[in-house]
C-alpha cells in the first residue's frame, strides 16, 4: 500500500482492521474500528503535539530563529567553514524551542546558503549542512518523536525529553568539528566568513534571550518537576506568543499563520496515530511483538549483533517511511524485544529517535532534501542528497557508537530527576 502511494496512516489502519478481521471476525474488527480513533487521539498525553508544535510555529515566524543564527554567526563566522558552522549552531538553539526539522530547514536554509554563496561555498557541503541541521530538532527537546515514542511504550516522557538534550549537543558538536576539518583540509570547501569586532559579538548576544527563556521554562520545568510535560508544551506556546508581542515580532497574520501550520501538521500527525493504534491493537492481539521478543531473546548472538541488527533495520525503512510512521511502526516489535535483552528503555528511545533522524535524509523519500529543493530550487535535488553523505556517515561512525559504548550520555540527565 505504501509502494503505491497510501498515506501511511491510512496503510497502518488498513492492514490493522484487516488483521483484526481475521481474528476476531468481522464484528470485532468493526468495533475497534469505531473505538479506536477517538480512544487513541482524545488523549490527555497526546496533547502535548499540537502544543510544541504551535510553540515551534510562533518561535519560526517571529524571528527567533534568524537571531540564533547570526548571533553564532558573529561568533564563530571567522573560523574556517565558520558560515556552516553558525547554521548548525542556529540549527541546534532554533531546536531547543521548535522540535520542527521542517520549519528549521527551510528557515536556515533561507539565511543560511546565500551567505555560504556569496563566499564561495561548496554547494554539498552547504546544502548537506543546511539539511542535516534541520534533523537535530527529532533528538533536542521539545521533541515530538521522542513524545510518541515514550507514549507507545509507557516510558516516561519527562525523561524522554531531558535524555535527549546531551545527545542533541553530541550531535551538534560532531557535526560542526566535521566541518571545521573539512574547511581546515580544503580551505576552497568553506572559506572564513566575516569577523567582527568584540563589541558587535557581545551586542548580538541577546538575540538567544527569546530561545533560551522558551527552552529554559519548557524543558526546565520538566526537569525540576514543576510541570509534565502537556503543562510545559502549553506554557511554552504562551509564552514564545507573549514574547513575540511583547518584542512586537507578531501580528494577526502571522499568528494566522502559526495556527493554521499547526492544524496542518497536527492533524497529519494524527491521522497516523489513529491508524497506527488500529495496527497496535492486531499486532497485540495477534501476540506477534511477543513472539518476536522471544525470538530475538533467542537468538545465539552477542547483544551488539542484535544492536546492529536494528542499525541496519533502520536505516533501511528510513529510504521508504517517514519519520513518525517509521516510529509507530516498528517501535512495537523492536521495543520490548530490545527491553528484554536489557537495553535502557530511555536510552533506547533516544538510539531509535536518532536512527529515525538519519532516515529523514536518506533516498529516495528524504523528506529534509525535498524541503531544501523548495527552499532552493536551483540546486539539483542529486546535489542535496551527495551534500547528506559526510555528515550520515560521521553521525553513523562516531555518535551511533558513543551513545552504545557510554550510554550515560542519554541517561545520566534523567536519573537525577525526581519520581
């Protein structure tokens, strides 16, 4: 149903009835298929979704995100490569209050690749770094992705979202020495941008203000236990829109705007969720994941190989799935088969989340490298995909591994949380 052109909701809930059908007869089927799409989307849990993402949405169209950029720009422009370097730096801070890769790809791409024009930049490297940014919002939270996966598997969500802020830096950082060795090696790749004076430097500085205070009382409160994580979705949407009029970046077309996007990527995201709860609700009656916890739980192997097994099973459907119906899909049969293996619930969802973000830029699907395409239409949609290689590879080899051998880096946060 995929390959011919389904929406993959509407796959999920197909192939969900179908098997129910199966199972319980036609009955059955019948009365899951009237129950489930209100039981699984009027959900306390779930409507923490359209809150980030009106909080994203506010943050993209007042402007915040185009202070984090030349903020860094300002900072580190002069070092080699130093342009591409501030994108991925506005990349990650524009993260820490939008959780949209959508939204920061096509606002960085925007600032970011007429800069690294006019100084002569490698088209690949632009694009790929432009892209590949816009990826690091699935992993620095508020992360939508990390939300389902902790509401697929019970796992806390709270912690979900503070796991994932010092793999979101790892990531930022890989990225960013990438470029700079790079630049270093073949100055003709990414030639120094402009430096500033101090004075300039320190001037821009309060550009973050607006990022750091939406992350700051959002993710803040989740940490210290003043809010779950709804309350710190909606504060933070009250709160980017108290700002954007307070610093006069907001009017009603803008606001317009931000809610209608909201609707838009809400209601898509939901679609997907109430087939996927059809599709959970065969594969639990059918005991499938269970048996295939079992098997894998089975299998003479080292835990590594099953852990690399699982690399590989991602990075495959990442070419064919987008990004949350590849986590709503798989994440029944990997979770709990993993879990009984002894892997960290919470580490797990940040490994899957991470995986999943790399499928966001693989073909042929590559959804990060068709938002660029429109972003700029002159760049052959080849040239995108090339421009991705360096940087997968590097997140493949370095932080894939890292977070395996030091799991501490995703769980260390979380476990000085209180109950």
């Amino acid at each position: 149903m995929l390959v011919i052109g389904l929406p993959i909701g509407i796959s999920m809930g197909i192939m969900g009835f179908v098997g129910l059908l199966a199972l319980r007869g036609f009955g059955g089927a019948l009365t899951s298929l009237f129950t489930i799409p209100y039981s699984s989307a009027a959900s306390w849990s779930l409507s923490v979704i359209p809150m980030f993402v009106l909080m994203g949405y506010l943050t993209f169209y007042s402007g915040f995100a185009e202070d984090a950029y030349n903020t860094a720009y300002k900072w580190v422009g002069r070092l080699p490569g130093g342009i591409a370097i501030a994108t991925l730096i506005g990349s990650g801070f524009f993260a820490a209050a939008s959780g949209s890769s959508i939204a920061a790809t096509a606002t960085l791409g925007k600032m970011s690749l007429p800069q690294m024009q006019r100084f002569n930049y490698d088209t690949k490297l632009s694009v790929g770094c432009v892209a590949i940014g816009g990826t690091i919002a699935a992993v620095i939270p508020p992360s939508i992705m990390l939300v389902l996966f902790g509401i697929v598997t019970e796992q806390s969500v709270g912690r979900l979202l503070i796991a994932g802020i010092f793999p979101g830096i790892l990531t930022v950082v890989v990225y960013c020495l990438l470029v700079f060795v790079r630049a270093k090696l073949n100055p003709r790749l990414a030639p120094r941008g402009e430096t500033f004076p101090w004075a300039e430097r320190f001037k821009s500085l309060p550009g973050l203000v607006g990022i750091i205070v939406i992350f700051g009382i959002t993710i803040g409160g989740i940490y210290a236990g003043i809010f779950t994580p709804t309350e710190a979705g909606s504060l933070g949407a009250f709160v980017a829109l108290v700002m954007a009029l307070a610093m006069r970046r907001m009017n009603g077309g803008k606001f317009r705007d931000s809610v209608t996007e909201t609707l838009r990527v809400t209601c898509s995201i939901f679609l997907i969720i109430i087939g996927a709860y059809i599709f959970i609700q065969f594969l639990a009656i059918s005991r499938l994941p269970i048996m295939f916890g079992e098997w894998i739980v089975g299998l003479p192997v080292p835990h590594f190989v099953v852990f690399i097994g699982v690399v590989i099973l991602y990075l495959i459907l990442g070419m064919f799935l987008e990004a949350i119906g590849n986590l709503l899909l798989t994440v029944p049969f990997i979770f709990f088969a993993m879990q009984a293996l002894g892997f960290d619930g919470i580490w797990l969802g940040v490994i899957v989340v991470k995986l999943i973000e790399l499928g966001m830029i693989t073909p042929p699907v590559g959804l990060q490298a068709f938002i660029l395409h429109g972003v700029a239409p002159d760049i052959p949609l080849g040239d995108i995909f090339k421009g991705f290689v360096p940087y997968f590879l590097v997140d493949l080899l370095v932080t894939i591994p890292i977070l395996y051998i030091f799991p501490q880096i995703a769980t260390f946060l979380p476990s000085t949380m209180g109950p």
